[in-house]
C-alpha cells in the first residue's frame, strides 16, 4: 500500500464546467476525509465518510458539490458548474476509525485551476 | 476569532537555530496533530497528541491541555525543514480536524 492516492494532481478547467477528482485511501482505513486549502490558509473540512455513509458535511459543501464512497473503498468528489472561487487544493486523508488515537494519512491533493 | 491559532505565521531562521512554533486553541479536542507541508500540497503527520510530550529525532511537540497550547520545536533546524508548519485539532469522535493556518517555516543555510 503507497498511501493515499489523488488524481488527478493538477486540473485546469473552464469555468462552468463540471470537474471530478478521486481519492483512493489506505485500504484498511474507513474513514475518508475531504478538505480545501486556499493559497495561504490552512485546510477546511468539506465532508468525511465512514465506510460508504457520508457522515457529516461542511457549510462549505454548496449543492454544486458532491462526493460518494459507493463501496467504501475509493471516493469522488464533483463540482458541477466551477466558479473561479472553487479554485484550491483540494485534500484527502484516510484514518482508521475516528478515535483520537487513530492518525490520519493525506494524500498530496489535487489542485484545481478555474479558468 | 479562529479555534485554531498558531504563532507566528512566518519565521526565518539561520542553520543551527532552535525553533518554536506555537498554537493555541479554543474547542475541546480529543487530539493535536502537527503536519508538515511542502511546496506542492503534499501534508506529512508529524505527531499526533493528546497530553505531554513527544520525541522524534529534532523535533518535540508538547502539549498542555488546560492552557489549550501546544508548541513544536526543531533543534539544530536545517535548510531541509524549511516548510509549512500546520497544527490541527481534532473533536471528539467527529474525526474531522480544524486547522490552524500555518507557520511558514525557511532555514537559511
């Protein structure tokens, strides 16, 4: 196992347009996390998941978002109709369990240009 | 006011030098995490704390959970360690985590 993975690593894309990205996590891990990182700032939290149920949501997660784990592995996270304001990194991590004892492993993001 | 506040946000630094970052919070949390950040995007977990001190090669993070701080130290800091410094917290069982914003960390040689 190599870790987290995200693809794509870098999207350009025209406004308006609908982007998908994918995160693989650690295989054993059922928690999934996404967060956001705008230039200069620290990461937000935008939704996590517990095997395949989608547990919580951020104010951030606008209905042009979406994000699945069908079988509890792999997730995707969609944003219909990119505004220039989507542009970010956009992280997943992976953890096993929610306890605090657990840690968390990131994957390196996905960085989405809106053009 | 953030939950999550670190200081300061940029530091320089000659080789050599011992360095503290600080942060501070205002929620109960379940654990502290200290991550790393290199250009590029790519986040390393350095520790993860819920009270006392941890170790690891030139690096210590502490923790005081009644005055809601913990700091990180690097000693003999390097041009290597030249990052982003991000501290983060984590609330109970939700799993999720509140970032600070960073501490932008450069090591002159």
């Amino acid at each position: 196992d190599t870790g987290v993975s995200q693809n794509p690593r870098h999207k350009i894309t025209k406004r308006g347009q609908n982007v998908t990205f994918r995160c693989d996590p650690i295989s054993e891990h059922n928690r999934l996390y996404w967060y956001r990182q705008t230039l200069g700032q620290g990461p937000e939290f935008l939704t996590y998941f517990q095997n395949e149920a989608q547990l919580e949501k951020s104010r951030l997660l606008s209905d042009r978002f979406s994000a699945e784990r069908p079988k509890g592995s792999f997730s995707t996270l969609e944003i219909q109709r990119t505004e220039q304001g989507d542009s970010a990194m956009y992280l997943c991590a992976s953890s096993l369990g929610g306890l605090s004892l657990y840690g968390y492993t990131f994957g390196s993001g996905t960085r989405l240009t809106v053009v | 006011k953030n939950e999550v506040e670190q200081s300061p946000q940029n530091l320089t630094a000659q080789e050599g030098e011992f360095i503290t970052i600080n942060c501070s919070y205002s929620v109960g949390i379940s654990a502290l995490h200290w991550l790393q950040q290199h250009p590029g995007g790519g986040i390393v977990s350095l520790f993860m704390l819920s009270s006392g001190k941890k170790k690891h090669g030139r690096l210590i993070a502490t923790i005081n959970i009644q005055e809601k701080h913990s700091s990180l130290h690097i000693t003999a800091s390097h041009p290597r360690d030249s990052a982003v410094y991000i501290c983060a917290v984590r609330r109970g069982s939700q799993g999720n985590l509140i970032f600070g914003k960073g501490t932008k960390l450069s090591v002159k040689p």
